[in-house]
C-alpha cells in the first residue's frame, strides 16, 4: 500500500517537474553556490573560499572570516564620510533595492587606507569570487554610476596588467585618474552603464554582479583583434565528404612536428585566436595569457559560473581553458610559450604553470563549436600527409646540406686567402 502511495506521489512530482520550463530562455543568472561536484573536488575548495572578506549572503557570518567585517565597516564609516551621505538614506535605498540613484557628492580623489598591503590583496581576490558577490542594483545603487565605471577600469585593467603588490596599492588612484581621462575625451559623462555585446547574449542587460562584469570585459569584443574568431555556423571542409568529428593532434610538439608555428596575438581577449595556412609552414596565433598566483582561483571560478544551471551561455570561458588544456601537456611546452611571449610567467617554474593547466582544465564542459574552424583547419592540416613529409624533409636534409655548403664554403674561403705553395714538392 505505502508503496503503491509512493508511486503515485513520484509521478505527480514528475508531471509537475514536466510542466515547469527547465531552462528558460531568459534565464539570467543569479547568486548562487559552485556546483558540489566542482567544490568536492581535492584541493580545489580554496579556490571557491573567500580568505579576507564575505560580500554576499553565502559565506555570511562564516567565523573564519571575522576580521573582515571590521574592515568592512571601516569603509563603509570612510565612504560615508567623504560622499556626504546620510547612513539612514543610505540604508533605505539598499533595502529598496530598486532606484537608480544619482551621485549626491563629488568624487573625491581616494585617500590612504588603513590596510596592509597583503590584506588588500586578498580582499580584491575575494570580491571576484562567484560566492562572494553582492547584486548589481546594490553596488549601482549606494554607488551611484561612477561607482560602477571606476569598478569597469579596475576590472578592465586588471585582465592586462600583471598581478604585483605595487600595482594594487596604486590600483584605485589610476582608475580615478583614467575616468577623469575618459571625461575629458567626451566618454562617460552622463554615462551610468556600460553595454557589452556578446554574441548570443544579451547585448543590453547590466551586470548581474561584479563577477558577471568581470566575464563580460574578458570577453568584450572591443578588445579583440580578429572580430569572427568561431566561424560556428559555417560548414568548414576541403572536401565534400570529409567529416571531421576527432581532432587527432595532442599538444604543441605534436603541431611542430608538421610545420604550425606559434605567434602573439599581443593582446588578452579569448577571441583573439586563430590559425592561418601557408603553402609549407602554418601559423597559429594565440592570445596573451598572463600567470600569477591568483590565475586558478580565477579561471576555477569563471568556469564554475558558466556551468552553473540558471546561467545560459556558450562556455567561452570553458572552451578557451580546454583548448589551451590541450596545448600544454608539459613544461617544455610552457617554455615555448613563453618564449613567444604568450604565456607571460609571474608564477614561478614551467613545471607549475603544466600543473595549472592541468587543474584548470579538469572536467571541463567546453562549447565544441567554440574555436570549432580553428580545430578544424589545425586538424586539416595535421592530418596532410603530404606537407607533413615536406616539412620534415625540409628540417632534417634542409638542415644537414645547409651545414655541408657552409663547410664547404668555409675550407674554400681558408684556400683562398692561404693557397698552397707551388714549390714542386
């Protein structure tokens, strides 16, 4: 009978979760936990963790993180002292949570904090956690615009400078000074959002939060050189019937081997990668990676927010990390990459920077139509048994002739300043 009752209740829930539209197309994503498969995983918790300072509502009132209410409330007194606001104002538009609200006070040009410098370091690695954000609306709305566009600068210069201790401390007197620029030149006055197009996305709807923001700059296609990088819808193929479905080349020196070079995009953006074919030598352009000690948690996290269930995307992010996962299988490879200015190295050896690539890139979801026409010619031209002889003909004899002439050229070069004596011996 109990179990018959429970048949019954099962298909109920089922016709209910039948009716309910799983995946809606305007689905935006919210404030919500890393998946529990990601976080389970050993030693990858840490990432997800903030160390200094809770923002949001998850990792509130956790007691590891004590101290960090204290600053919080420290500039919270500093920001109310220098714009002017009164604290009950203040609190009833964070609790409307709705108005756009408008600068009452001039911006004042940031003063010295009271924080180590090692403290402020953490507190800005903590604010781009996905657990550890707060709503857009609140920032916009205690903030007012310019808050937002000095938060885009900061965000903005942070995916093209390299991490240091230096560069922190100076990090909000140089976002001040680039917004007055902006001024200036016309951009930003009167300006309280910033539009981001990205394809098949939204190309009007403000951050969900700083995190969200931070994905989306990374991702602008105004900081990209090549505007079509994923040529996904288009059918690539030399040959009618050619169907190719598994990439059969593994990493760098397996696309050496058979001519395909590596060049600098000299810029940041994902977007910027691509392969280019000549008659003999091939050239795949890569993206400028920079590695510091703070490059896992964020890569961990971007990947964890685009796998999230409430969040439709296209897995840039995922997709970009699996291809470059695919490259690097050893440190001979990082030394490589370095080399050609790609991989640019604030970490430490060539052996950690292989290991961080691997942890990035484990159990990945990547979009398979993201980078699917660079693939595809990579593969094309793998896979051309032709130019794969010429180019290993060229290097091994081309090589070995090209010693014997210069040799040659030098023992006639020493006969011809000191040329035998004809004595009649």
């Amino acid at each position: 009978m109990s179990s018959q009752t429970t048949l019954e209740e099962n298909i109920v829930e089922l016709h209910r979760y039948i009716d309910i539209d799983q995946t809606p197309q305007n689905s935006r994503p919210k404030i919500q936990r890393v998946p529990q498969y990601l976080r389970n995983r050993t030693k990858f918790e840490e990432h997800y963790t903030p160390k200094l300072v809770s923002i949001g509502p998850i990792h509130h009132d956790n007691p590891k993180l004590k101290i960090g209410e204290k600053y919080k409330l420290m500039w919270a007194a500093k920001y109310i002292k220098n714009t002017g606001r009164i604290k009950k104002d203040l609190h009833k538009k964070i609790v409307d949570n709705i108005d756009e609200l408008k600068e009452k006070a001039k911006l004042h040009e940031p003063g010295q904090m009271n924080i180590k410098v090692d403290k402020l370091v953490l507190v800005m690695m903590d604010v781009l956690l996905l657990e550890n954000q707060l709503p857009y609306i609140i920032i916009r709305g205690t903030g007012g615009g310019e808050t937002f566009k000095r938060l885009a600068i900061w965000l903005d210069s942070k995916g093209k400078e390299q991490h240091s201790t230096v560069l922190i401390t100076n990090e909000l007197e140089t976002s001040s000074k680039k917004e007055k620029e902006m001024v200036s030149k016309g951009k930003g006055e009167g300006e309280h959002s910033v539009s981001i197009p990205l394809p098949s996305e939204s190309q009007s709807e403000t951050p969900t939060h700083l995190f969200d923001l931070q994905r989306k700059l990374i991702l602008n296609p105004s900081n990209s050189k090549i505007r079509e990088y994923e040529a996904s819808k288009e059918k690539w193929s030399k040959s009618p019937n050619e169907s190719i479905s598994i990439m059969t080349y593994r990493s760098i020196q397996d696309l050496r081997k058979v001519g395909i070079r590596l060049k600098s995009s000299m810029t940041r953006s994902p977007r910027d990668l691509d392969f280019s074919e000549g008659w003999l030598i091939a050239k795949l352009t890569l993206p400028e990676i920079v590695v510091d000690d703070s490059s896992a948690t964020t890569y961990l996290n971007l990947i964890a927010y685009e796998m999230c269930p409430d969040f439709k995307n296209n897995y840039r992010i995922c997709s970009f990390a699996a291809f470059m996962d695919s490259l690097i299988d050893h440190p001979e490879v990082v030394k490589l990459l370095r080399s050609k200015e790609i991989l640019l190295n604030s970490l430490g050896s060539d052996e950690e920077i292989a290991d961080l690539f691997k942890i990035i890139g484990t159990d990945l979801i990547p979009n398979t139509e993201t980078y699917f026409r660079v693939r595809a010619k990579i593969d094309y031209h793998y896979r051309n048994k032709c130019k794969t002889w010429i180019v290993l003909g060229y290097y091994t004899y081309f090589s070995i002739a090209a010693f014997i002439a210069l040799a040659l050229t030098f023992i006639q070069t020493v006969f011809a300043i000191h040329p035998a004596s004809n004595n009649g011996c």
